[in-house]
C-alpha cells in the first residue's frame, strides 16, 4: 500500500510539474516509518476538510485554530470562504497573538478590528491571546533559547490547528506550520527573543539569521512539548496565492507559481518539507526559491529535525 501511494504520488507530481526532477524530491521517501503527508489539489472547503480526515485525528474539548489574520490591505491571507465549514465543524476559536512590528495588528482592538474586517468573526470567536499578558513554556536542548513566551490564553485549548497559508517570507525564507507555531503562537514578547534569538524581550531587531531560524524552531518545539508532541496539535498547509511575500505584508508581491494544493501532517517539519519540496518542482518558482536560498530558509527545518520535533523525510500521500 505505501509503495502504491508512493509511485501514485511521483506520477502525480511528474505530471503536475513537466519541470520538476528527482533532486528536488529528494526528501519523499517510500518509507513506512516516514511521517505522512497528505496532499490534494483542490484548494476548497471539500479539500481542506479531507485533508484533516486522512490524519485520523479528531479535535477534542476546546480547540483552537491558528491562522493569519492577514495585514491590511491587500495581504494573501486564507480567505473565510475556504476556512468557514472547517472551523464551524471543529467548533474552533481563532486564535492569533499581536504583531511585534508596529502595523495595524500590533495592538488587540486594532488586531481584533481586522479579524472583523476580514470576515473572521462573522462564524468564530477570535481570541488574541496574549491580549492579557503571556506565560513562558521551557525549551529543553535550545541552542538559543530557554524559554517562549506564548498569549496567556494558549493553556485554555485543549487541541490545536495549525492551519497555515504557506508562502514567502522576508525573513524567513518562508513562512507554514513550524513559522505559525513559533513566531504566529508567540506573545510579543516572545516575537522578539525569536527574532533576536534570544537577545532581546523587548525588540525584534539585530538578531542573526542562523540564530532566528534556529529560534523559531526551539519555539515550536517548546509547543509541541507542551501539547504532548503530536497527540494534541495536527498541522495543514494551504499551497495557494504563493507569493514571496508574508501575510504579515499589505502590499505583497504578485505570486510567479500558480496555486498548488493543501497538505497535512501531524509532523510539521515534514510538512513544510514537502512544500518545499512541491515549491521547487514549480514552473516560475525563481524569485520564491532565491529568496529561500538568500536567507537560508531550509536552515529551520535542519534544526528542528536536530530537535527531534519531526522529520524532513516524509512519504506523501495524494489522496484524490
């Protein structure tokens, strides 16, 4: 059977991609032991929600779902026609903390303004958490880090969504669930010792960029640790509107790759590898992979894997 979906998903991707060749595959592996990666490629509410069921995992008591509220006012972020019937089912809270740069998601009534300006709040409660301060949760083996500061309100869920648009990064290199579960969960605070690895609670700026991807995985693996390392938190990406730029950027770059899919996976590191992975079998992916290579995004997800916070080997399972 795995090997069945293995060739099933090569084919799939020789097909989706004439351009694509073994090298930039080369962390799929037809491996029973591998973590799975589901992927479709209907970008819709019945592909997000099929997607979730193939994890064969059920969301339990209060859940929270994490996305991107998106900066005004034209930014890429996952659209409430494609997220509503899968948030309404899982009778999931939004959840978000407040931005550490000065935009118009820095402060909780601004923040809570653009959920509402952006539709979120027409079928979910939206809960900026650290709208009341933060707690720390230790990180065990970090390079940088000891501890991540995450909203307050992060220890009333009992399980976790990270439903993440995966694109381009300024930053980062790229932004999906390892990004959403490190920097998206982290309080204000908690933003900059992340971005400064560890140097500032007071300031995003300054830090290197080896020590801020290597931050941000210390931070999502402190997370994990917290919500018992898969058991209580799933991870899905959306592969559409792939611009190099962030969420987090009003005025993004048009995208250069057209919309590939939605992934899911309970290990985050395998799915933002498979992304990856998807990102540069793409026709027109030159400008998303030179931004990647300039700020050595891969980086995070060889020091997450270091972490044991997942894998970057995965087996991916089309499933349409």
């Amino acid at each position: 059977m795995v090997t069945k979906f293995f060739l099933t998903s090569v084919i799939f991707l020789l097909t989706f991609n004439c351009c694509a060749d073994a090298s930039e595959l080369a962390y799929q592996v037809d491996d029973e032991d591998a973590p799975a990666v589901f992927f479709t490629r209907s970008i819709t509410p019945d592909g997000l929600e099929r997607v979730y069921k193939a994890l064969r995992w059920e969301a339990d008591g209060r859940t929270a779902v994490k996305i991107s509220t998106g900066e005004p006012p034209a930014s890429n972020y996952l659209r409430p026609a494609l997220i509503r019937d899968f948030v309404k089912r899982l009778k999931g809270t939004i959840i978000e903390c407040n931005t550490a740069y000065n935009g118009s998601r820095a402060e909780t009534a601004m923040h809570l303004q653009v959920a509402k300006d952006h539709g979120f709040t027409e079928f979910a409660n939206v809960d900026i958490m650290d709208s009341e301060g933060d707690i720390e949760l230790p990180v065990t083996h970090g390079t940088h880090l000891t501890g991540n500061f995450v909203g307050k309100n992060f220890t009333n869920y009992n399980s976790f969504v990270i439903l993440s648009h995966f694109k381009g990064h300024a930053m980062a290199g790229f932004g999906g669930a390892v990004k959403n579960t490190s920097i998206g969960i982290a309080s204000r605070r908690g933003k900059c010792r992340i971005h400064t690895g560890g140097k500032s609670d007071t300031s995003p700026w300054g830090g290197t960029q080896n020590a801020f991807l290597e931050s941000m995985a210390e931070a999502a693996r402190s997370v994990s640790d917290y919500l018992e390392h898969g058991r209580r938190i799933v991870y899905i990406n959306v592969m559409n509107r792939l611009s190099i730029d962030c969420d987090c950027n009003g005025h993004p770059a048009e995208p250069d790759i057209h919309d590939i899919g939605i992934l899911s996976s309970k290990d985050p590191v395998a799915l933002d590898q498979a992304c990856v992975d998807l990102i540069n079998a793409a026709s027109g992916n030159h400008s998303f992979v030179k931004r990647m290579r300039q700020l050595n995004a891969v980086h995070v997800l060889e020091h997450a894997e270091n972490m044991k916070l997942g894998s970057r080997h995965y087996r991916l399972i089309y499933i349409d």
